[in-house]
C-alpha cells in the first residue's frame, strides 16, 4: 500500500445556516452593474491600456447600459489620476453614469484619491483593507481591533473631504477585501462599523462589497456567506449589498447567480471574464443568462461582435472561440447530426413562440449573430482543410473569422456538386466569392492627400453602373475611405482589420481583410483586396465587404447620389 500523503488543502467550513432560503428563490429581475474593467480590468493586462483604449472602452461600456464604471485607481499612478481628471475636465462623463475610483484605506492615497474627483457631478469612492485572519496576522501584523480602526478613519476621513466639497454627491463603497476567507462575524462587525462611520440612511445608502478575493468553495458556500451577512447587518436598509466574485475554482458566473439569490444587489466584473489570475466574473455571460431566463438584464448586447472587437483591440487580449455567447465557433455546428437538429429546429419555430431550437440556447439573432453550419474539409475533401491549402497553395493566410465564414461557401458548393474540391477549386471559389468585380460596386482608382493631421483620400467607383468621386478624412486611409463612402449612402462600420503577405506568390503582393457591417443589415461579412499596394488592396477589400453584405441582403443596390 503506498503511504499517505498528509492533507496539504483543507475543505472550506460550511457557513452555519440551517435555514437558508437562498436555494427556494428564483431571479426576476437584474442586478445594479457595475464595470471594473477600466480598473481591475486594465491592471492585469500584460500591457495596461493607454488613454485612447481606455477612452473608447469607457464610451462602448456607456453605450452597453453601464451607469456606474470603476474608472481608475487614481493614487496608484499618474496616467490613472489622469485618466479620471480627463474624463471629468473633457466632459466625457454621461448625466446618467457615474464613476467610481477605488482607494486603500490610507491617508494620503485617499486625499489623493479625492483630489481626482474635484468637480465631478456624482462620484463612488471606493475603499478597501484586507479582513482574513492571514493578512492580519502574516502579512500587517495587526489585531482585529486595529483592522477595524483602519476602515473606520478612512471612512471619516473620506467623510470629512466629501462634506468640503458639497456640489459632488458622494457615494461610499467599502470592500473587506478577503470577505470570504474572513470570519463572518468580524466581517459584520467592519461592515456595521463602517456603515455607523458613514452616517448611511436609507436615503444616503452606503455600498457593502462582498468579494471573492480569491474563490475558495462552492457556489453555494458564497450564497451562504452572503445570506448570513444580509440577514445580519445591522442597518440593512441603509446598505446596498454588492459583491465582486472572481474566477479561481472556474465558478464566478454561478457563485453570482447564487448571491443575487441570497440578497446582493449589486454585482462588480468585467466584460468577458477579464481581471486578476483566472479573472472576474463575466458580465456578458451573467446578463446573458438572465435573457435567456426572460429577464431583461438592461444591458445592450444585440451587437456582441462589435463589442468583442472593441475589448479585443483595447485589452489586446483575444477571446476564446468557445466563449459563452461570443466566441466565433459557438453557433457552428461541426456535427452532423447538431447541423440536422439545428436545420430542423429553425425550420419548425414560429416567431411567436419560446425559443426551443436544439443546440442553441438563445436566439443568435438576439446578440447579432447568424447561425453558421460549418464542416470541416478534412483530410479526404481538402488535403489538410480549407485555410491549409489557402495558405500553402496561394499564400492567402485567412483570419479565423473568415475562415469560418469562407468554408460556409466551400460547403455549401460541394453540397452542390459533390466530391473532392481540390486547391484550384478552392481558389477559384475564394476568387468568385471575395476578389472579382461581381457585386454593385467596382472600384477604379484612388488618391492621398495629406489634410493637417489628417488623412485624406479621393476614390474613383462605379456603383450601379454610375461612375462616382468621393473623397473623405480619417485617422488613416481606410477610416478616410469609409467616410468618403458616406457621400453616396454607404455606411459601413469596419470590425476588423488584417494586413498580410502572400508569401506563396511568388511576387510581393499584399493581402488585406476587412470585416465590415452594414446599418440594416444583421451581421458582418469579410472583404478581401490583393495589391502590390497595401492601401488599394484595402480600399478593394472595403469595397469587397460591401458588396457581400449587398449580395447577402439580396443585392440591394444604393442609389447613386
């Protein structure tokens, strides 16, 4: 027999809760949101994000439904103070939003906290130290007492600077920042002194967040804990209870959903999963749930894609293509059998209906998405797959998203014709569907001019058979492009964008990907340009994009100006 091995972890204690009512309550209605992505976000990024991505990701999340954003940690550095004195200076900040900056519970990074808000319309100030036995006595060296004493005096000091400058309205929020690995009863006993420290009243709240600093049990512990802290507070109408799970067992998303069953209020992520170690929870996966539940979130995600593209550029982190509800593979199905059930779902739902289409738990419609029936070319079919012999035969090295796309085609013609599709096949395809002047559009020529430090671009095109010059201004040439287009009705949005060699070719050519979409028409198409000038080859593949999006729509045609 081998030898024991002493117990190196230790299973988490049950909360002492007989009576917890928690599991026999069921979610009508969403939570307050609040975003951290732009604070807990932004400091576990390999490469914290500059003014410019935080701003865009600042003004897509007031655009998501947000209204209440954790902008910075304003006394950790000078680009977050900043950051948040930019948004307030610059008028950034919508009436309906408010932000929020998070501090330590010290003297001088609170008065520098504070002085970052000055002139701020509504502001949450957000202060936090650590409760667990393990930080007090291993990492400060402090006594409970001494814990409690230290959120107390924050808390007055943070009164006291918040009462010289009345024209904001201040909100305090209060983190024990290791709640579920601290005692519940001292956690009660800083949550009741901090609240009494405030003065909060049902009319001037404070925020109690509840963390999973670091997730330590089951789902069902954390509903636990928080039930027992909301039915014990001693001022619970004067409190909004918040949490702030985070994703180190794998289950912030049910830990959440479970909590709000318990009584919070209030929940605290980021989009996608994003923060420290394995992350916060995922606000688009917790809303998302809850549509799917017939509870209206109040979160705006039926263009999920243009959403992801914008984190992904400003994170410079990439979502997975499995991803709850977003990821690129999620509505395709490489079964067939789940391809059959799928077919024969859509075919059978009648608009007026609860959804019930097998495989798909909501409506890809709902976040903007379209149903792709994809198979893969395998070995026998393709040699390798379809992106392999793109890649080796031609040089074409396809985004992933066009991949996916480009193989709906591949599919859908070998349905058509049946058996083996060789690599001239393919490319003959790719050529007809991306490269050749088929749709309602036909590009001629172009020109750059340089307009201050702007872009400027003049395009010759034929639409309809009509011949056109456009010119517009942007931020580069494809953006001077796109606003050039608007001269004659085009309104394209572009979702992404890819610059490639053809290494195969045999010549220096370029190759360019433009992901684009279109007001009115649901979804994205790819458009691809080839040049041995990498700017015509993008102005091509603009003008690619949208002749797909016209073909998909049924080749609606834009009337010439």
């Amino acid at each position: 027999m081998p030898q024991a091995i002493p117990r190196k972890y230790l299973p988490f204690p049950p909360v002492a809760l007989t009576d917890r009512q928690w599991p026999n309550r069921v979610l009508s209605a969403p939570p307050m949101w609040m975003s951290t992505d732009l604070r807990d976000g932004n400091q576990s990024l390999f490469e914290p994000m500059n003014v410019e991505r935080k701003m865009r990701l600042f003004r897509t999340l007031c655009e998501i439904g947000f209204k209440e954003i954790e902008v910075a940690f304003p006394s950790a550095s000078q680009t977050d103070f900043d950051f948040v004195r930019a948004l307030i200076e610059e008028g950034h900040i919508p009436g309906d939003v408010t932000i929020e900056v998070l501090t330590q519970a010290r003297e001088h990074l609170i008065r520098r906290t504070m002085d970052s808000l000055r002139g701020a319309r509504r502001a949450i100030v957000h202060v936090y130290n650590a409760t667990s036995r393990p930080f007090r006595e291993n990492v400060f060296g402090m006594s409970k007492a001494e814990v409690v004493d230290m959120a107390v005096n924050a808390v007055r000091l943070i009164r006291a600077l918040a009462d010289e400058r009345p024209e904001t309205e201040w909100v305090l929020e209060y983190s024990p920042e290791t709640f579920t690995a601290t005692e519940l009863d001292f956690a009660l006993e800083v949550c009741d002194a901090v609240t009494a420290a405030w003065g909060a009243t049902p009319e001037d709240k404070v925020i109690l967040n509840l963390p999973t600093t670091v997730e330590m049990a089951t789902p069902n512990v954390y509903a636990d804990q928080i039930e027992w802290m909301h039915r014990h507070l001693a001022h619970r109408d004067s409190v909004i209870l918040s949490i702030h799970p985070h994703n180190d067992r794998g289950t912030a998303v049910a830990a959440a959903e479970l909590a709000l069953m318990a009584g919070a209020e209030r929940v605290e992520g980021c989009l996608f999963g994003n923060g420290e170690r394995t992350g916060n929870v995922d606000l688009v996966t917790l809303a998302l749930n809850m549509h799917t539940q017939g509870i209206d979130p109040g979160l705006d995600f039926s263009d999920i894609n243009a959403i992801a593209r914008t984190c992904e550029h400003c994170t410079q982190l990439p979502i997975h293509p499995r991803h709850p509800y977003v990821g690129d593979l999620v509505f395709t199905a490489f079964s067939g059998s789940h391809q059959d059930a799928i077919r024969k779902g859509f075919a059978a739902h009648k608009a007026d209906e609860p959804w019930a289409v097998p495989y798909l738990p909501i409506d890809p419609a709902d976040v903007g998405r379209s149903y792709d029936s994809v198979i893969r070319v395998n070995s026998q079919s393709g040699k390798g797959g379809v992106a392999y012999l793109m890649e080796t035969e031609y040089g074409v090295a396809m985004p992933r998203r066009l991949q996916v796309e480009f193989s709906g085609e591949v599919q859908a013609l070998a349905d058509a014709r049946g058996g083996e599709m060789t690599a001239a096949d393919l490319w003959q395809l790719f050529s007809r569907t991306y490269l050749e002047d088929r749709g309602s559009m036909r590009y001629v020529e172009h020109h750059l001019f340089e307009h201050g430090s702007a872009q400027g671009i003049r395009i010759h095109l034929e639409l309809d058979g009509v011949l056109h010059l456009v010119s517009g201004e942007g931020n580069g040439p494809i953006d001077a492009a796109v606003h050039a287009l608007q001269a004659i009705g085009v309104a394209l949005q572009v979702r992404s964008y890819e610059e490639r060699s053809m290494a195969a070719s045999g010549n220096a050519r370029a190759c360019a990907f433009i992901e684009v979409a279109q007001a009115g028409r649901g979804g994205e198409r790819y458009g691809v340009g080839i040049d041995a000038n990498i700017v015509t080859a993008s102005i091509k593949a603009l003008v690619s994009g949208y002749n797909r999006l016209s073909g998909r729509a049924g080749g609606a045609a834009v009337e010439a100006a």
